[in-house]
C-alpha cells in the first residue's frame, strides 16, 4: 500500500486544459483505487506543463502595450494552476500561483516533504 503517489512532471504535453482535465481524472482514480486523500498525490510540473501559447501571448500583449514582461511570467502557468486548484479544491494549502510559483508537499507523518 503506497503513501504517497509522486507525478514528476510531463503531465501533459501541450499544457492545455484538455490534457490537464484527463489527468486529474485518472489521478483521481488512481488516489481512490489505493484509498489515498488527494493530497497524497505529489505533482511537480514538467517542462510540458506550460502553454507556450499562453507564455507567447503574454508576451506579445506586454511589447503591444511597451512594457516589460514581468517574472514569474504566470500566464504559461495558467492551465496548470487551474489544475492544481481543481485537484485539491479551492483553499486548500497545496496551491501553486504567480506569488508562489512552486509547491511544498508537507508530511510530517511519514517524515517526507516534497517541493
């Protein structure tokens, strides 16, 4: 029986939301099968779970408008922020956002964290 399931990227391949919405539900799944709460599923972003469409746009809209993109540059993380907070519920203190572009997985219990 596992602690924990860990997801380490690639997620997706395009980072749409299409692909997110799939892999919430077979994570889902797969949380249940084994009887874990959905925070024991560890997911740390890939390289694939950007929408380079979105980071393109930001991008664009800043030189549009004479402005200077701004790091984090958020915008590529939007399908995967969504993702995250449909994954384990709005509030909760698994999140991942422009101020904090990362997420520290706690678990006293089992003497892990994950970030």
């Amino acid at each position: 029986q596992p602690d924990l399931i860990v997801v380490s990227g690639d997620i997706a391949e395009w980072g749409l939301a299409k692909e997110f919405a799939q892999a919430a539900e077979a994570l889902a799944w797969l949380a249940d099968h084994y009887g874990l709460a959905r925070r024991r599923v560890v997911m740390v972003p890939g390289n694939h779970d950007v929408n380079r469409k979105h980071c393109q746009s930001y991008f664009l809209d800043c030189e549009g408008n004479g402005e200077t993109p701004e790091e984090p540059y958020a915008a590529k993380w939007k399908n995967w922020m969504a993702f995250i907070e449909d994954f384990y519920g709005e509030g909760s203190d698994l999140r991942f956002d422009a101020v904090q572009p990362w997420t520290r997985f706690d678990y006293p219990e089992l003497g892990v964290t994950v970030a």
